[in-house]
C-alpha cells in the first residue's frame, strides 16, 4: 500500500497558476490516463469502504465523479452525483457554501438517497473542505448517514478538516 501510494503521488501534476494566480493546481489526469494507477487509486477507495456498510457512494461534481463512479460499481452500490447548480434535472435540495471570493451552491436530487442509508462521499481533492461541508449538508438533509468523507488528494496546509470537524475523514495522498 505504501508503494502504491508514493507511485500515485508521484504521478500527480502540479500546474502553476490554473484557475488562477497563486493556486498550485493538483492534476490527476495522468492518473486517469494509465490504466493501473487508475486502478490502485481506485483500489484505495474500495479498500477503505470494506466493513464501513455502505449502501451509497456520494460523488462530488466532477472530479468526484470518476472516482466515486467506480467505487460504486467494484463495491455494487448505487452512485449519488452531487452536482453545481442547475444541472440536475429533477428536483433538487440545495446547499450553499462559500469560496475565496463569493458563493457557490451544490445540488443532489431529492429522492437520491433514502433516509438511514450509509454513505461514502468521494471526490478528488480536499482543500479549504467547503465543498465537501456543503455536500455532507445535503445528505444529512436527505437523512443519510454519512460513514465516512474520502478523498485521493489533501491539501493538509488548508485545514480543510476542520470544516468537517463533526465528520470521519480519509484521504489517501497528503500534500
Ligand atoms: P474545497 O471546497 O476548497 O475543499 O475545494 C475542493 C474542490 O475544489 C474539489 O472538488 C477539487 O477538485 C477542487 N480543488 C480545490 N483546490 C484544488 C487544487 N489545488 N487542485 C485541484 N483541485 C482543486
């Protein structure tokens, strides 16, 4: 486990400057592009979700999507998409979080999850844990249990934690 985690780690990307100035972007491409880091990352999640009971892999918009998607499928579970707004379309329960500069909202359809099932939530990376905060708040709102939140990448320098404070996290490259 060890040597697969330094293998991926060492395959992430980082891209100066994208989206912005001053953000070191972690670009997990490479990983998606070879079939076996894609499988030991993936192998990472399924690992971590044997003997949590989990009925649901909640994916997060989109990065979380790839990930959570074959989670779901290697564990034979049913895949959430929690989406940006407006891109779902049946009806929606809404969380709004913040970001550096203003606010964004997430969505998840409201008959996604039945009340008391147990919930993995994916995505790529954890940074300031907005995103995840925002998503954990959805599936409470739908009466999920949320078992544990799971990301490949985190960004142990923006405390994103602590946004998740109350909430099991895992992740699995630390940077
Ligand atoms: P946050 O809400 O701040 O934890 O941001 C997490 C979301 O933004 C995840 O869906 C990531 O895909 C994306 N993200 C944030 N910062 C980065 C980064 N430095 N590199 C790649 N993706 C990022």
């Amino acid at each position: 486990m060890t040597d697969s985690l330094s293998v991926l780690s060492a395959a992430v990307r980082d891209v100066k400057d994208f989206p912005a100035p001053g953000i070191l972007f972690k670009d997990i491409t490479p990983i998606l592009a070879s079939g076996r880091l894609f499988r030991l990352a993936v192998d990472c999640f399924v690992e971590a979700n044997a003997g949590l009971q989990i009925d649901k892999i909640v994916g997060i918009d989109a990065r979380g999507f790839l990930f959570g998607a074959a989670v779901a499928y290697e564990l034979g579970v049913g895949f959430v998409p929690v989406r940006k707004a407006g891109k779902l379309p049946f009806q929606t329960q809404s969380a709004a979080y913040t970001l550096e500069y203003g606010q964004s909202v997430v969505e998840m359809h409201v008959d996604a999850i039945v009340p008391g099932e147990r919930v993995a939530l994916i995505d790529d990376l954890l940074a300031t844990g907005g995103t995840a905060a925002a998503a954990a708040c959805l599936i409470a709102k739908m009466g999920g249990v949320l078992a544990e939140a799971q990301f490949l990448i985190e960004l142990e320098f923006l405390a994103g934690r602590n946004a998740l404070q109350h909430l099991p996290v895992r992740s699995f490259l630390k940077f």
